[in-house]
C-alpha cells in the first residue's frame, strides 16, 4: 500500500486475488476508523498510521 500500488497490481505480486487484497484492505480501513468520506486519502492515512505507530 505504501508504494501506492492500486489493488490489481498489490495482488499481482502476492499471488492473490483483487478480491482477497479489497477485503484486506477494506478491514484495514475499518479498523482504523477511515471511513469512505474522510478527509485526505484513506491508503496515505491508513500508511501514515502504520508509521506513527
């Protein structure tokens, strides 16, 4: 996510599926409380969290 890869191409390269990367992602982004209408980008939130934490 934080070389900013977009889903098809995240799932390209573990070997998954588009689906199984969405729903990963998905689950992330519910757990972090970033939810579709937030301000700023949820991934770069979501990647700015992993590094503050």
């Amino acid at each position: 996510m934080a070389e900013g890869l977009a889903n098809p191409d995240t799932a390209g390269r573990l070997v998954v599926t588009e689906t199984a990367v969405s729903k990963h992602i998905r689950s992330i982004f519910a757990k972090l409380g970033l939810a579709p209408g937030d301000a700023g980008h949820r991934r770069v939130l979501a990647v700015l969290a992993y590094l503050n934490s």
